[in-house]
C-alpha cells in the first residue's frame, strides 16, 4: 500500500470507532472537533512532509523488513545516520507545527520493544520476535500510527504493582486463554491516543517476581471493545471553541493528551510481545525512554525556533530590536536551544547496534540530552516572556479588536513599530503566549519536564551509565595513587628554583 496522504489519514481516523470523552460527553466526530482537530492537523503533517520531495530523505526510511520507502517514524532504525536522521525530521516537525506533534511515540515504542523481544526470545526461548516483526511490517505497510502507552496511574508510588490496593493502577493481565489474554487497567497522559490507528502498551517500571501479570506488552487496534479515552484538558482550550483564530494564537496545530482505559480487552497471541517475563519489563522501559529522551533533543528544539522567532518578530515589531540586551537574550536563547540539539544528534550519533540488529542510542547521551529539556525550555519561555512584555497577558480579545466601536482604539493603542499592523503585533505575541502558557505550553513547557520520565528519573539513568569507577580510575593513574613512595627523595626547592 503506498503512503497515505493527509486526507486519507484523517479520513481513516474517522472510519475508526474510537470512544473518546471530552468535557463529559461522548465525541462522535472527533476529526471535525474544533479542540481535538489541530492535534490531528499535526500528526497529518507527519504524512504530509512524508510526500514532498525536498524532505523525503528525512521523512522516509528503507524498510529492512520489506525492503520498501516507508514513513519514518514506522521504521526500525539500521544505523546511526538513522538515528541523526529521526532527530532532524523532529525539529522539522517542530518548526512546522510549533506544537507536540505525537507520532514519535509510536515509532520509540517499535524500536524498544525490538531488540528487547529479541532478547527475551533468546534467554527465555519464547517466541516474540517473529511476531513482532510481523506487527511492525504490518505498520509499515499500512502507514499507520501507533500509540506507544507506558505510563500506568501508579497508585502508591512505595509499592510494586502486586500489592497495590487496587491492581488496576498498572495493567495487567486478568485472564490467560487459549486464543490470548484480556487486559485492565489505564495509560495516563497519553500523547497523540485518539490520533492513533493502534496501541502498542508497554510496562512502565521494572518488575519482579510476583508482578508476572503486570509485566505484559501487546497491542490493539486503538477502537478495540473495552478501549476508551478520556480527553485531557490543555491550558485555554476553550478559547478553540470561541471560532477566534487570533486568540488561539496557533490555531492550526495542537497536542494531545488522554486517559487511556482498557475495560477488560482481549488481545490475541499473536498480538502480544511480553506476558510473565519480569525480568525484562525494565530493559522495556528503559529503552523506550531512552528513545523518546533523544526525541525531545528533536521535537523541543524545533518548536523552539519558532518560540526565538516568535521574541524576534516580537522585539522588531515593538521597534527595541537594536537594543544590546534583546540581542543578548536572543543568544542565550538560540545556545540553549541548539545545546538541546545537539545532545540529541549525540546521542544518535554515538549509537551502536543491538543483538537484534536494530540500533539503539547512547543512554548516557540521551539521557542528559533530556534532563537538559527539563531546563531549558522554561529559561527560553521565561526568556521569551522578557521580550514579547506584558501585553501578550493583558491584551483584549479578538471581539474586542473587531468591535466597531471598541476596535479603532485597541487598534490605535496597541500599535507598536508604526510600519507594523496592530494585527500582526497581536498575532505574534498571542503565538508567544499560546507557546509558553497556553495549549502547547502542555508540549512545550510541563511536558519537557515530564515527559519521557520526570528528572530524578533520567538522574537515576545518568549515574547508573556515568561509569563512575572509570573516571576514578584516571583520576588515580594521573595522581599516582598507589605507586610506592620514597621519602628520601623528596627535594627542597633550591635556591635557583625558587627564586
Ligand atoms: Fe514527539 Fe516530542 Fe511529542 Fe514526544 S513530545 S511525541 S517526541 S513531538
Ligand atoms: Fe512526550
């Protein structure tokens, strides 16, 4: 099957039968809802790209397992070019949508779950791998989304999930049959969930003995009986339901994210890629994470340049362009942002090949790569903040702009830069603010600090891969820790040497 287009995406979203709830009701046309429809709008742009010419060596990758052209973000990565690769078609992404644009998910759930299923089929003789090639041939070839879910509510944190009071709080297998197992249970916060074809779920911590039930991966069609979303609310996600693009600020694109629920699912063998074996739900998780850690080295950059264009426009059209401190934040704003980039093409670039064939990141590098994001999109927000000034949170609404008595005199006072229209002025600072605090601040800001695990996890990745004994090792061999020491040939410093 060739690639989709865009409309043809959106079109086969629409011909599924998702059950999705907003705002307590049930949504029936959720393509056309104006709320969910720019979350949409980004992941078509995913298939878009994917069709023009100029961005095919980015957005599309040779198949190993068909050997055809097939949209990235479904490919198994085969060398780290691919790995650099995937980093660049995310910050393109980025700067087109200036918003999460969901589909990465997906695509580091495929290329986790294939080595590890490689390596369980190994040590434990199961038979997953094959099977999940199968899966992935069958995304590749009907250029479909997938939703990588990882993340389970938890419930009490101090306890694994066997003994929770509830056993939902992580799914788990309630019942082992002939022709598969039925799953319960939910996936919170999960990106790009009602944009997806299918559900690839993953465990979300390391498991041991008496978690068997727990420790289990499959996937579903994102319609299957039993599976529903609950809508996550983004900051001023109402003002897409006014029909006043100006408010919006980018009324075009949007993310995603829902409370995934699984009522009692049946799941096929065939469709299951881990089911008993604790002992590599953490290799899961830790290389799922470690995927999406180098993904943000991709997706925050891109959407930070359009937030640096966005304070530069703003500075032009206030007039304050020369000043020496906007030119000086404008820098400290491109070196955080390119830090974030470059993290993510390093760890890319220092990649290697797993056993199964497929490649995987430096983890050190990917991981630091993201405790960075946990930082620096909020000093280029805050940065951005400086710049764009007060007036992109006081400013009056586009009803008030277009009021005919009221309109003239927003229009006169909020001029800046006198060849600027106030429109133009107004569309750009309510970018800023739609950036840093309203729909894909979700993406941009509180994202970056936990999505693809929260700080202190990805701390927890750095000291575990810092090789600390090395480092120690250097330190001693250039001091000469250890060598035997001869006090008698200790010198006082001669007159000559010290003077
Ligand atoms: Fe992709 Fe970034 Fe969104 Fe994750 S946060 S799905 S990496 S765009
Ligand atoms: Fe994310």
């Amino acid at each position: 099957m060739p690639l989709k287009t865009s409309d043809e995406f959106v079109q086969s979203l629409a011909d599924l039968d998702l059950q999705i709830y907003l705002f307590g009701d049930k949504v029936e046309d959720w393509v056309n809802h104006p709320v969910i429809r720019p979350s949409i709008n980004c992941i078509a742009m995913t298939y878009e790209l994917a069709r023009q010419p100029e961005y095919e060596d980015l957005m599309l990758a040779t198949s190993h397992l068909t050997g055809e052209k097939v949209n990235r973000f479904t490919h198994i990565h085969q060398s780290t070019e691919d790995l650099v690769k995937k980093v660049k078609m995310q910050r393109l992404l980025g700067q087109k949508t200036g918003s999460c644009f969901q589909r990465c998910v997906g695509m580091d759930a495929i290329n986790a779950l294939y080595s590890v299923t490689y390596e369980c089929d190994e040590a434990r003789g199961t038979g997953y791998h094959a099977r999940f090639k199968d899966y992935v041939k069958f995304l590749q070839e009907n250029d479909l989304v997938a939703d990588g879910a990882m993340t389970d509510p938890k419930g009490d944190r101090s306890l694994p999930p066997h003994q929770q009071a509830d056993p939902d709080m992580y799914v788990h297998v309630v019942e082992r049959r002939d022709d598969g197992i039925v799953v319960r249970g939910a996936k919170a916060h999960q990106t790009g969930a009602c944009n997806s074809h299918e559900i690839i779920v993953m465990p979300t911590i390391a498991m041991r003995e008496g978690d068997e039930d727990f420790a289990v991966s499959f996937s579903c069609p994102a319609d299957a009986p039993g599976v529903f979303y609950i809508y996550g609310r983004q900051s001023c996600d109402t003002r897409k339901l006014e029909g006043n693009e100006l408010d919006v600020g980018n009324a075009q694109f949007g993310g995603q994210e829902a409370l995934m629920v699984f009522d009692d699912v049946f799941v096929p063998w065939e469709r299951v890629y881990l089911c008993g074996e604790v002992e590599f739900a953490g290799a899961l998780v830790e290389r799922f994470a470690g995927f999406h850690r180098q993904s943000y080295g991709g997706c925050k950059s891109g959407v930070g340049d359009v937030l640096i264009g966005a304070a530069a426009v703003a500075a032009e059209m206030n007039g304050v362009q020369k000043a020496s401190h906007i030119k000086d934040k404008l820098i400290e704003m491109t070196h955080l942002n390119e830090t974030l980039y470059s993290c993510g093409v390093a760890c890319s670039a220092e990649g290697s090949r797993m056993p199964a064939g497929n490649y995987q990141i430096d983890m050190l590098l990917a991981n630091v790569c993201k405790q960075n994001v946990t930082r620096f999109p909020y000093e280029i927000a805050r940065l951005a903040e400086d710049i764009a000034g007060g007036l992109m949170v006081t400013m009056p609404s586009a009803q008030d702009l277009a009021d005919e008595k009221i309109g003239p005199i927003v229009e006169k006072f909020l001029a800046g830069q006198c060849d600027t229209p106030t429109i133009d002025r107004l569309r750009v600072l309510r970018l800023v603010e739609n950036l840093t605090l309203g729909t894909a601040a979700v993406g941009y800001r509180t994202e970056s600090m936990h999505g693809a695990g929260s700080p202190q996890a990805q701390r927890i990745m750095i000291a575990r891969q810092s090789n600390m004994d090395h480092k120690k090792e250097l330190a001693k061999a250039l001091a000469g820790v250890g060598k035997p020491w001869d006090k008698t040939a200790v010198k006082k410093p001669t007159a000559t040497t010290a003077g």
